[in-house]
C-alpha cells in the first residue's frame, strides 16, 4: 500500500469517525438513543412519513435495531404505522411526535445548515462530488475484492 494514500485515509477514516461522535454527542445532550435519534432525524427530513427501510438505508442502523427503536416511539405515542397491505408501512410521526422532533432534531438540522451554508455553493458542491467518487469507487473496489 502506498503510505501517503493510506496517511490520507487515516485522516478520512478519523474526520469520518468524528462525523459519528458529533451526532452521537449530540442525541446524548438532548436525551435520545442514536436509534431514536436517527428516526427522528429521518422522519424530520422526510416531512415526517418514511419506511423502515429508508431509515435503515439512510442511517446505516440495523434492521432489527430500528425495529425495536420504532416499537418504543410507538408505545410511546411519538410514531404510528399507517394503516396498508404494503410489507413495508410508511412509518408518520404523531403531534407529539413532531412536538419532539422539533424539540430535539430541529436544533440540530440547524446547526448542520448553519455549518454547510457557510461554504460558498461550488465548495458544497465539490465535496458532495468528491464524496460521491469516493462511495462509487469504495463500493465497485469492495465487491471486486468479495467475489
């Protein structure tokens, strides 16, 4: 392996970890479990209506670690399933489930806009490109390896 590309993918694997410890802290600051944080966060950026395999896509949590986290908020009167014949029910956060949400999720929806809007358009841009080589590349070099 090329040492100066393997110090540069420590630095991403580092800046990526500190990414995770950021929404970590901050669902621990406001009370929620990183499970429930991320349906919360989920629900919110889909105006409050998604499945459980967005979530699951979306926040790289487990299935069966949404699952249980969905049956909770549903005890908890926070989200319900809509009625379907569909396997996968669209999961709708309830008023109190928005209430929360706006308490808890809103502040930190914010906070990323604040810190993504203080780049100019073109370097949000080039990052979200370089970003999505980089998946791109990871993902076809990872299922070349696994064959």
């Amino acid at each position: 392996m090329n040492p100066e590309v393997q110090k540069d993918l420590q630095e991403f694997w580092y800046l990526a970890c500190e990414i995770d410890a950021i929404y970590h802290q901050a669902a621990l600051r406001v009370g929620l479990s990183d499970s429930v944080m991320n349906i919360l966060y989920t629900l919110s950026t889909f105006d409050g209506t998604c499945t459980q395999s967005d979530i699951c896509k979306l926040s790289g949590d487990g299935r069966q670690t949404i699952h249980s986290a969905i049956r909770k908020l549903e005890q908890e009167g926070l989200v319900y399933l809509e009625k379907s014949h569909r396997k996968n029910r669209p999961i709708l956060l309830t008023e109190k489930g928005k209430l929360l949400a706006q308490e808890k999720v809103l502040p930190l929806l914010y906070a990323e806009h604040a810190a993504f809007a203080a780049w100019p358009r073109q370097e949000r841009q080039e990052l979200l490109r370089l970003t999505r080589k980089y998946v791109e590349g990871f993902r076809e070099n990872l299922s070349r390896t696994q064959k």
